[in-house]
C-alpha cells in the first residue's frame, strides 16, 4: 500500500477547507444580518464581517495571513458573482492567503514526513539549516506582531483571529527556538565545524 505524504495532503486539505469556507462565509454572514436586522448597516458589518466561519479559517491559517500581509489592502475582484444565496469575491488578497496556505502547510507537511531539515543534501545540513531555523523563528515573531496588531483592533473579528495568531506565535516561536537551540548545541559539539 502507498503511504499518503503530509507534504501533499495538508496543504490540499487545508486549501479546500479555507476556500469553502470563504464561499460560505458571506451567505452566513447574509442570514445572521437578516435575522438580527441588520442589513446594509456598516458598524453591523465592522462588527460581525468576516463571518465566524471565514474567522475560524482565518486563525488555523493564520501564518497564511502573514504571507499575504502585502496583499491585504488589494480588495478589487478578480471574479465575483453575487447572488441572492451567496456572494463569492476573489481578491488578490485572498489569492494571496490561498497561496500561503499552500506553502505554509507544505513545510508543514515535510516536516511531519520528516524530510525538511534532515537529508543529506547542503542545505539541509550545518549554517544552512541554522539560517532556515532563524528564518523560522523570526516569521514567528512576525506571526506575533500580526496578531497584537489585530487585538488592538476596534473590530471584534479581527481580536478574534489576532487571538489565534497568538497561538501561532507561541508555537512557531517555541519550535523554531528549541530546533535552533538544539541544533546550534550539536554543532558546537561536533568537531571540526
């Protein structure tokens, strides 16, 4: 039997989670704006857009935003169709955040499949792996300064997504420190580097 690879599988999976969940998040957001009597009211949509469904993508794929962040004011459509059901908007932004899902859960991905930063090819080996660690560790701390930037925010969608990029920042940070701490340890002690 073939075994199925992280590397493919995750970012696939997670592309369509977050691309169903941003077709279906603008018919939520129309049915809780019916229902509540809100419709056409901007501080209603300020304070309930994105819908929690998109919101809910939006955090697990929150370093998929940082990714995208020189996208995120980029609102003009590329394809929309509106209908009564639903309105489905593509940006570049959000070509953008699709884009970064791929390759966030990709090295996710390889990771878990045990191929990214083990190997014998150079770059995984000695300063090259130190500097993809580095790397890793300051895109947490920027995964970080995101989500702060959110949880001041007026809006009560985006402190709800700035709170899973807290999450985000915790982990990524924590992971990247022990793997640079751990490998930057193994080099000292190894002779001859």
């Amino acid at each position: 039997m073939k075994r199925v690879h992280s590397k493919w599988l995750l970012p696939l999976v997670q592309l369509v989670l977050a691309f169903v969940c941003h077709i279906y998040g603008p018919h939520q957001y129309r049915v809780r704006a019916q229902q509540d009597r809100a419709v056409n009211n901007m501080e209603y949509l300020f304070q309930h857009s994105p819908a929690l469904v998109e919101r809910i993508s939006q955090g697990i794929n929150f370093p998929s935003l940082v990714l995208r962040y020189p996208l995120r004011n980029e609102d003009n459509a590329v394809y929309q169709h509106n209908s009564e059901y639903t309105l489905i908007w593509i940006a570049p932004k959000d070509l953008g955040f699709f884009v970064g899902i791929v390759l966030f859960w990709s090295c996710i991905g390889m990771a878990l499949d045990g191929c990214l930063w083990r190997g014998a090819s150079g770059i995984r080996t000695g300063k090259f792996r130190i500097a993809g660690l580095s790397c890793g560790l300051m895109f947490g701390v920027l995964n970080g300064a995101y989500a702060v930037h959110l949880i001041t925010s007026r809006r009560l969608p985006e402190r709800q997504v700035g709170a899973f990029g807290i999450v985000w920042f915790v982990g990524l940070v924590t992971y990247f420190g022990w793997r640079l701490a751990r490998d930057s340890n193994a080099g000292r002690a190894t002779p001859g580097r």
